[in-house]
C-alpha cells in the first residue's frame, strides 16, 4: 500500500510540477567484495521535489535488488524504501522540517522499519546556515535515536558557486532484541564533509565520512541503512552538465564495513551511480 501511495504521489507531482521543481530517476550499480551475504546488486530511485510557496514537498521510491550467497542466505534480497520529507519556511531565517521513512524487505527482521525525523535550520547571516535534526528510528528489533548538527556555507566567485557542509552525528542503539543487532556497538558517533562546486552548466561534488556508524540516516534524510553492516569508511565523488531543462549525473561511492553478525570484517562496497533529472 505504502508504495503504490508514493508512486501515485509521484506522477502527480510531476503533472503538477512548475518552476524549479524536478523530477530524477537514478540507476545505481552494486558490488560487494569479501562478503559473506551479498554478492551484487541494483537500484533504480524515483525522486520528486515540489515547492509550494514557504514550502518543499521531497518523495522518494527506492527499489533494490541484491543477488545473494545461498547459504547463508536462503534466497535473493528485495527491499523497497518509501522516503518523504517537507520543510516550511516559517520566517526569512528559520526552517522547520519533518520527515519519515517505511522500509519493506523480504529477508532482514527489520522489515516493516520506520524511522521519523524533525529538524530546524535557521540562516544566521547571507550564505551561512546551522541546522539539527533527530531522528527516531522504529526498527522492529531495536530502537534508534540520530542527533544530527549541520554547518553550511556557501559563497560564489564570478561564476563558481561552492557550498561546503559539515555535519557531526550521534547513534544511539536501544532494545537489541534480536541475534541481528547483538554485535553492533551501544551508540556511533561520525562526521561527514562534503563540497559542492558548480560553474556554469558544470557540477562537481564530493565527500567524506569518517567515524563508524550503523542504522544510520544519510542525506538529509533521504539514505539510510538497515542491514546490520558498520560502516566506517566512505568516499564519494559525482559530476555533471545541466542542459536547459534536464541534468545528467554520475556518482562514485566507495564504502567499507563489517558485516555484524557474522563479524566479517574487509566488506568492500562499490556503487556507481548515473541519474537524469528533469526541471519543470
């Protein structure tokens, strides 16, 4: 049900759609090197963001598909993750968001997660905004708490615009009641740097993650990780051209981690990404 809402809300976005608003489809290509679970894997995203006047309406429909080792495993894995997000502008500074995430998978017991999320960003001075969010997260078999602190900075210099951000995040791992989470630690904290340059048409983005994590939110509420994998490196680095109404990305992102409850750890992950966006 949750997911022939979000593809319905989707295309109605996009009937509706005018101004900046846009419309993505992401491609993504998975490898999993020295793992005992997970052999290779894709998955195609819809992404729709609508303004509304004071306010943002973001959706998002993911679906994966990872062929599996069997055994362990007893057969391929399916997950299909529903994302939304709206953020109100209340004043010229100040932004309050709310957000929320339902995942369905056919193999892990966190199937039937949801995770919620309330943030304020506020814009101290031109080009300069702080924010926090907390997200809760309803894992079924745990329960997690996420206080994200965010820094954004953004200036120009003839025609390159650049945007630095800086995020520091705390987990906080509660009721492991399942074989599942037991070998994850009580809580995470990590850091996140990313830099976004822009000159004409021309983009080019790129990050860093350091610290570990596990059943954690990424970007800006619109990435998370349910598997019970620790992951303690990321790299990531994407380029584009923006043509008139429509835009073209691809992405690299490079990650390493340890498969908990198997205590594998070396698990190296690979993930390339091509996306094509349409501005309304």
């Amino acid at each position: 049900m949750y997911i022939k809402m979000a593809l319905l809300l989707l295309l109605t976005g996009v009937i509706y759609a005018k101004g900046s608003d846009y419309i993505s489809l992401s491609y993504d290509f998975l490898d999993f090197k020295n793992s005992k679970q997970k052999d290779a894997g894709k998955r195609i995203t819809m992404h729709l963001q609508k303004n509304i006047e004071r306010t943002k309406l973001s959706l998002a429909y993911e679906k994966t598909d990872t062929k599996t080792y069997q055994p362990p495993l007893h057969e391929d894995l399916r997950v299909d993750k529903l994302y939304a997000k709206v953020k109100q502008k209340v004043s010229r500074q100040d932004i309050v968001s709310l957000g929320y995430i339902y995942i369905d998978d056919n193999i892990a017991p966190t199937d039937g997660t949801r995770i919620y999320s309330l943030g304020y960003e506020r814009r101290l001075q031109q080009g300069f905004h702080l924010g926090a969010t907390l997200y809760y997260g309803d894992f079924s078999v745990l329960d997690t708490y996420q206080y994200n602190l965010m820094a954004k900075y953004t200036t120009s210099y003839n025609d390159l615009l650049m945007t630095f951000i800086a995020q520091g995040d705390y987990i906080d791992l509660d009721k492991c009641s399942n074989n599942f989470c037991k070998n994850a630690q009580n809580s995470y904290t990590y850091g996140v740097v990313k830099g976004k340059f822009d000159y004409k048409k021309y983009f080019l983005h790129m990050g860093l993650t350091v610290g570990k994590r596990a059943f954690s939110v990424m970007r800006d509420g619109f990435s998370c990780s349910h598997h019970a994998m620790e992951f303690n490196k990321t790299y990531m680095a994407g380029f584009g051209k923006r043509f008139d109404s429509f835009a073209l990305k691809v992405r690299y992102v490079y990650l390493e981690a340890t498969e908990l409850p198997l205590n594998n750890s070396g698990v190296k992950i690979e993930d390339v990404m091509l996306r094509v966006q349409y501005f309304f």
